[in-house]
C-alpha cells in the first residue's frame, strides 16, 4: 500500500516537473524573442549614431576648410598691404 502511494507521488511529481519545464521552455522562447528585439533596437540605434557622427565630422571638417581658406585670404591680403608700404616707402626714397 505504502508502495503505491510513493509510486502516484512519484508520478505526480514527474507530471509537474514535466509542466514546469514546458513552462520554462516557452518564457525562455519568450525571452528570447524579446533579447532578439532588443538586438535590433540596439544596432538600429548603433547605425543611427554612426550616421550622426559621420555627419557631424563632415560639418567640422567644412568649418575647419572654411576657416583655413579665410585665414589664407587673410595672409595673402596682409602681403599685399606689405608689399604696398614697400612700395610707397621706397618711391618716397
């Protein structure tokens, strides 16, 4: 009698151990679509970056070709303010 009631146990206990599991299997798949999405949502936001700061290095790089192209004007009129002193300077000579 003993026997039997530790054998329906025992079965009852492989009966819910079976359901967990099964349980367990489909949150873990659950999970896992769900990490799946979050990858995507990631490398979206990742490429997205990338884009941003590609485009905000174009844009410092035209500001810096900007400033360097005004500097060189800059120069080159100040040679030739120089170059006209000289030449005031040694017509009146």
């Amino acid at each position: 009698m003993v026997s039997k009631f530790a054998e329906k146990a025992d079965k009852n206990m492989v009966d819910m151990m079976a359901e967990r599991a099964l349980k367990n299997e489909g949150s873990w798949e659950m999970e896992k679509q769900e990490l799946v999405r979050e990858k995507e949502q990631l490398n979206v936001r990742w490429r997205f970056s990338q884009h941003c700061c590609s485009a905000l290095q174009a844009m410092v790089k035209n500001k810096l070709e900007e400033k360097k192209r005004i500097w060189i004007v800059v120069v080159c009129l100040i040679g030739v303010v120089v170059a006209m002193l000289f030449g005031v300077v040694l017509k009146m000579k």
